[in-house]
C-alpha cells in the first residue's frame, strides 16, 4: 500500500507513520513544511512542501492508495486574531483534492459544536470532500476526532487541555480551566487514533463519501482530566476557574456517539496517562515523580 501523509512530521501524523511502517509491505510517503528528521527509515520517503501554497514536490506525480490530509492551521479563540487562517485550511484541503488526482482521502474533522474560526474551516472543508465524492467521484473518508492526546502533543502555542494540564502539574504551576469544568471530552489516545486511520485504509467504507467517528464513546470532565493530572503527578498545583474562550460553550458535552469498531478497542480515561505524563516530564521538565 504506498501512502501519502501530509503533515506527517506532526502529532497525529507521525503516530500513523509509525502504525504504517510496523507493516513492511507498506511504501510511505511525508508531505510538511519542512523536514524535521535526517535519519533514513526503511520504508518511509519524506518530501517538502506547503498544501496551502500549491507546492507537492514529487507527490503530484504519482499515484497513491490513499493520501492522509492532516495539514491545518489550529486554533480556537487564538484564530480570532488570525481569521485568515480558516481560508488557509480551506484552501490547502481543496488544493490536495486538485492537485493530487489518486487515492482515497482521509481528512480529520472535528465534532462541529463550537462557533470559533477552526469549526468554520473544517465545516467548509468537510463539505468541499463531500461535493467532490458526490459528483467528482472521488473517495473521501472523513475521521471525526474528539480530544486526542498522547506524547509528542505540543503543549504551546495553542493550548490543548492534556499537554497544558500536564506541563503545569509538572512545574507545580496553576492549572488554569475555562468555565465551570463540567463540560465533558472524549479523550482518545494518539495510538488507536492511528490504528483507526491504518484501518480506514485496510478496509474502507463503500460509499464514495463518509463520516466515521474515532473515540472512546466515554466522557471525562474538563476538572477531572485536570485533578487525575494532579493525582498522576503528584502535583501541588491549584485548579482555577477562568471565563469561557470565545467561540466556546461552557455547557457542551462531547462524547463520541458512534465509536469506530476498532480492533484491540480504545484505551479509556486516564489508563495511558502515565506514559504520557513521563513524556513530558523525560522531554521537558526532569522531574522526580516516583510514588
């Protein structure tokens, strides 16, 4: 199966890397920005290149089984001050529906509950996949995501709620939680995330357009992610509240509603915090946090 992950270098997309290269029948190919890593890997081609600028290298010419899109511009209440960036990951999805002519196409969607510029940009890319499988003929799969965590998350400048928590516990700093805290996540780890999407790919739906949700199906408040963070730690942090970012509900309740039947299943709240905690801590801080 040759592969094409764009956005290959970053979070999620160097955790589908890694699933894809565990199959050495598997050809993978790396579109980003810039090449982070020197080190050859067998199996895996990496190219430069920016979606959102028309520049694919070598990837336009040739052809692919399936092409993951994870270029993207993040951001909440922080586009605000840069709503350019929703034309931007509008433009980079429909430039690599254009611009590469094979392969199915995977994009990541979000749970469209929140009224920010990012909800804006995917919306509008999601439909962009779905007029081009309806009347293009193209084979699009859209993978909604909920709160996916995991090492290797970067924790600035767009402040996620697990790598944030964490650094913070780490340091015995303030854990700072917009609103009351009860709105719920659906916290998905970045390893079944990327089993997932290798599966998509295995045995992909039949229809030329779908959705399909990759979660637990299983909601943990924004206060008690923080306060197992605390536990995890043994932080000496203090939880406190802050107003609602714009562009944000303090009422929402995000669980995914039709799990993706995933072989192994999904590893559930707060089962690989440790593991991820001890990321952050080897990669950043060097703190003892023995029992």
């Amino acid at each position: 199966m040759r592969v094409l992950v764009i956005g290959g270098s970053g979070f999620i997309g160097s955790a589908i890397v890694e699933e894809l290269l565990r199959d050495p029948d598997n050809e993978v190919h790396t579109l980003d920005r810039q090449i982070r890593e020197d080190n050859p890997r067998k199996g895996l081609i990496r190219h430069e290149g920016d979606v959102t600028l028309g520049q694919f290298g070598s990837t336009g010419s040739l052809q692919w089984d399936n092409v993951v899109n994870l270029a993207v511009r993040f951001g909440t209440s922080e586009m605000f001050q840069d709503l350019p960036g929703i034309v931007s990951n509008i433009k980079g999805a429909l430039n690599v529906l254009s611009e590469l002519k094979t392969g199915t196409v995977l994009y990541p969607v979000n749970p469209e509950v929140w009224m920010n510029p990012y909800t804006v940009s995917k919306i509008s890319a999601r439909l962009i996949h779905e007029m081009y499988a309806t009347y293009l003929g193209r084979k699009c799969i859209m993978v909604r995501l909920f709160n996916v965590y995991g090492p290797g998350q970067r924790w600035e400048p767009v402040r996620f709620a697990v790598p944030n928590f964490i650094m913070r516990a780490l340091r015995d700093e303030p854990i700072t939680i917009y609103g009351s805290g009860e709105q719920t996540m659906d916290l998905t780890y970045s390893v079944d995330v990327a089993r997932a999407f290798v599966a998509l790919m295995k045995a992909p739906p039949e229809s030329n357009y779908h959705v399909v949700e990759v979660g637990t199906g299983v909601g943990t408040s924004v206060a008690q992610c923080a306060k197992d963070i605390v536990q995890c730690t043994g932080s000496k942090s203090e939880i406190v509240h802050t107003p609602m970012r714009k562009g944000e509900d303090s009422k929402t309740l995000v669980v995914c509603s039709n799990p993706y039947s995933l072989s192994g299943g999904y590893s559930n709240w707060p089962v690989r915090l440790t593991e991820v905690v001890e990321w952050y801590n080897d990669k950043y801080v060097h703190r003892d946090i023995t029992p």
